[in-house]
C-alpha cells in the first residue's frame, strides 16, 4: 500500500463511521451537502496564475450556482485578497492561536464566494497540542453543509506543506505555462508526489499560451513524462486559458477577470473548465467534508513531518 493511502486508512480509522464512502462527487443543493468537492489548484513554478484562476474560477463556479470556499494556502506570499480587493485583518493564524473563531475570520468577498486568509501557523501542525488540533478541527466542522466546493491556492514549489495540501485535496489541478522552467518543475511537482507519497491522478491547466496547440505541447510533454517515469501517474489534460492583457488589466483593478471582463478570452476559458469540472465527477468520490480535508491535512504533516 502506498503511503498517501495508508494514511487516509488511518485517518479514517481514527474517525469511524463519519466519513461517507464512495460519496457522490456532486451534490445539487438540498442533497447531501456535506461532502464539498476540495481541489487545489497548484503549481511547481511561482507566478504561473494559480490565484488568478481560483479567484475567477470561484466567481464562475458562483454563477453556477454553487457556493465555494477558497482557501488561501499559500503562506508565503499570499495575494487572494489583492484580487478580490480586500485587506483582511485577521486570517487563519488567529485561529490557530484561538484569538479568533473560524466564522470571524472568513470573509465574504462576493455573493456564494468566502475566503478563509492565509497566516502563519499552517506551516507546521506538529507544534499544536491535540487540544489545539481538536479546536481547529470543530471550527472547520461549522462549514459542513455550506459549501459545494473549497479551492485551495497553494504556493509554489515542492515545500511539504504544498504537498499536503495537495495530497489532502480530492484532485489536484497543475497550473503551467509554455516556459521551460515551468514544465520542469510542475513534473517535479508530480515526480514527488507520486514517487514519495503515492498520489497519482493529475489535472494539467495550461495558461498564458496563444493558443490550444500551444497548450497541447506543453500537455503532451509533461504526459510523456509522466507516463513513461512515474509509475501508475496519470496526467488528465483539464485545457488551457490564453494569454490575455484583460487579465492583467483587471489584476491593475484589483478584481478577477471573470467579474470584469466575463466576456474576456480567459474568463471564456475559465467558465468552460467550471462547468468541465462540474459535470466530471470525481473518478473515486469526495473523501468526506471540510473538518475531513483538514483532519487529512494533519494526519500527513505529523506522519511525514512529525
Ligand atoms: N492568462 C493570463 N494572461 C496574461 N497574464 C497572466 C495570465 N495569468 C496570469 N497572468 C499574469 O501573471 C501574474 C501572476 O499571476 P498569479 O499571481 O495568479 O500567479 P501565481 O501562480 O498565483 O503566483 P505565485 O506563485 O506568486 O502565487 C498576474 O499578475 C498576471 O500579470
Ligand atoms: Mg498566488
């Protein structure tokens, strides 16, 4: 058994019965609503567009419809709130801290559109006590219901904790570009995850390109790779998203593209891969809700870190 699953088996074990098998990967509202479908969206390269496209793919995936969460994971340099034209004043370290609840925190930038802001304190769980870990695993357990889809926007690059949110995540989405240095590093991206912690499924967005051929290049690339290196990976071609100046005008106006210009070459794109990925179920099904995602996202940073 690889080790990603074997760390789900415990994480189930530790919660018996609460997390549905085989769940549906939709749920239309008024089903079941507690198995939101979590996706990150990441990349090996920095500055490829991942918080561009969640923050256009939430407003899409809201036009549909359904409520979405976003998670701003990346730690680091986190700019979700630039784009959607706010300045939150407290983010997830107050949580962790237990200054602050989790429904304090979130922020509501757009009708069926929350956030919860990055902070420190992610970064490494192994240091809160199990009171602590318990605590942040409640609050999370308010969100269950409210929510058809949490996107995460992970940092760059192959540090542990974008690996465990990726590894934590129902799918994950790889963001790349035509450069060279992107390609590569998104296939180390996969590399690790698939040789070190057994995760295989993949989704390729392709962005900033002139066009589909273009895209497909860079697909066709990274799958031979990947299908000729990592045993058993998968590498799914999600589409691409054209190189578009609407995009960094509306960066300019501190507002995603899809809400600026909705008729937008790239909001085009990214309103075809919301409903792509609305009518393609999940190939195994949503692994449980939110308080779950972030019950796995413990489970691997104390096994792999602790
Ligand atoms: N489709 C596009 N067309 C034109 N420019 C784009 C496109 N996508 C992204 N950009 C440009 O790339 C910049 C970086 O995008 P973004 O901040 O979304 O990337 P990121 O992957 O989240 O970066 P980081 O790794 O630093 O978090 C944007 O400010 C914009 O100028
Ligand atoms: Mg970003």
């Amino acid at each position: 058994m690889d080790q990603a699953s074997s760390l789900r088996k415990i994480v189930k074990r530790q919660a018996p019965g609460s997390i549905k098998k085989n769940a549906p990967a939709q749920k239309h509202k008024g089903d079941d609503m507690t198995s939101p479908r979590v996706i990150s969206v990441t990349s090996g390269k920095g500055g490829v567009g991942k918080t561009n496209i969640v923050a256009s793919l939430a407003m899409a995936f809201s036009k549909l419809g359904k409520q979405v969460l976003i998670l701003d994971a990346d730690l680091g340099l986190a700019n979700m709130d630039i784009i959607f034209g706010m300045r939150p004043e407290f983010n997830i370290s107050h949580v962790i801290s237990g200054e602050k609840e989790l429904s304090e925190i979130i922020v509501d930038v757009r009708p069926g559109i929350k956030i919860i802001p990055a902070g420190s304190g992610l970064e490494d769980l192994t240091t809160l006590t199990e009171g602590q870990k318990l605590h942040l695993l409640s609050e999370f357990e308010a969100l269950d219901g409210t929510v058809d889809f949490v996107l995460i926007d992970t940092g760059a690059g192959i540090s542990s904790n974008v690996i465990y949110f990726n590894l934590a995540a129902d799918e994950c989405i790889i963001i790349a570009t035509h450069e060279p240095t992107s390609i590569t590093d998104a296939y180390a991206m996969m590399k690790v995850m698939s040789n070190n912690h057994g995760a295989k499924r993949y989704k390729l967005l392709v962005n900033m390109v002139k066009d589909a051929n273009e895209a497909k290049t860079v697909y066709l690339t990274l799958s031979q790779a990947v299908d000729r290196f990592l045993n058993g990976a998968v590498l799914e071609y999600l589409g691409f998203i054209p190189h578009d100046e609407k995009l960094k005008t509306s960066v300019l106006n501190r507002k995603p593209v899809m809400e600026l210009y909705p008729d937008a070459p790239s909001s085009r794109q990214i309103a075809d891969k919301a409903k792509l990925i609305l009518n393609t179920p999940l190939a195994k099904g949503s692994e449980g809700n939110v308080k779950f995602f972030m019950k796995r996202f413990m489970a691997y940073s104390q096994a792999l870190n602790g």
